[in-house]
C-alpha cells in the first residue's frame, strides 16, 4: 500500500506513547516510609526504568535522604545529596544507575529504612534491533512465500501494526476529502 509516511510517523507516534508506560512506585507499598520494613525485599521483584518515579509516603518525623552508596552503608544523612521531609516525596528516576534513600532520623536507617534501587534504561542500545536481514538469501527458490515481508513479523509488531493501519486510513480520508 502507499502509505510511505507510516514509518516515520509511527516512530514518532510510539516515541510520544512510550513515557505512558511509566510507572510510578509506592515505597513499601501499603506500608509505605517506615522503620521495620524491609526495602530490599520490598525492591526485589521489580525493575525500575528511566521515567518511572519513586513516591515515599511517611509521617512527620521521618524524612527522605538521598545519599551515596557509602552514606547509606553507613547511614549517615550528614551529606545528603537531597533532603526531604513534607511526608510526601516524588523522585523521579531521570537516569540510569543506582540510588540511595536513608530516612535521616536518628537511628531508623539503621532500623531499616534504607532503600537502594538500580535504574535501568529501556531505550538503551542493547537488543532492539530486528533479526538479519538475510531471510531473503539464496536457499529455496520457489517456497512461494517469499514476496515481500508483508506477513512476516506477526505479532511481535501488532501494535506497530495496528497504529500503521490506523494512520494509513486517516491519511487515505484525508487525501479523499483534499
Ligand atoms: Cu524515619
């Protein structure tokens, strides 16, 4: 079909829908900020990604140190990176790499409200790009379907797909009623 804009503008398109898929993590889940948690266990089973945010829900008294990886071995607030205490705390994780939080009242790091999680960055340049284009070599004369690639990425591609379709017909409306 002609529709040779579709490329670009579903690239644009998913680059514009990917942030939606951002998450934004409640630690400790219901317990929320608070001594005799266990933040590790709690940090265990999910992967944080570049956009996702952390929210720290706690009671006045506790606060949010951001610190080193040495500061929060120690649990020392003493150099914090970042301070907070308005007993709601949104950080947001705009980069890759591994982040501290201590709450820096006396003696509750050490009660166990210390949380160290690793960022990782999905648009990294690590697998995202498509199998060899080799498909198409010599072997096999006659398979018969070997046109062109129309059906071939099934459903790794389908909401690519559905988004080019969708294009496709605004842009045929469009060039109808021009
Ligand atoms: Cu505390």
């Amino acid at each position: 079909m002609a529709c040779t804009q579709c490329g670009v503008l579903v690239a644009v398109l998913l680059a514009v829908v990917a942030p939606a898929s951002a998450k934004d993590y409640a630690v400790g889940g219901a317990s929320g900020w608070k001594p005799g948690v266990d933040y590790t266990a709690w940090a265990k089973d999910k992967s944080f990604n570049v956009g996702d945010s952390l929210s720290f829900q706690y009671s006045t008294g506790h606060t949010v140190e951001e610190v080193s990886e040495a500061d929060y071995k120690a649990c020392s607030a003493s150099n914090a990176l970042g301070s907070y205490k308005e007993e709601s705390t949104s950080i947001p994780l705009t980069k890759p790499g591994t982040r501290y939080f201590i709450c820096g009242a006396s003696g509750h790091c050490a009660a166990g409200m210390k949380l160290a999680i690793t960022i990782s960055d999905p648009t990294a340049p690590a697998t995202t790009t498509t199998a060899s284009p080799t498909a198409r070599s010599t072997n096999r004369p006659s398979a018969g379907s070997d046109s062109d690639s129309d059906d071939e990425s099934g459903a790794a591609g389908s909401p690519a797909r559905l988004v080019t379709g969708l294009l496709c017909g605004v842009m045929g409306l469009a060039a109808l009623m021009g």
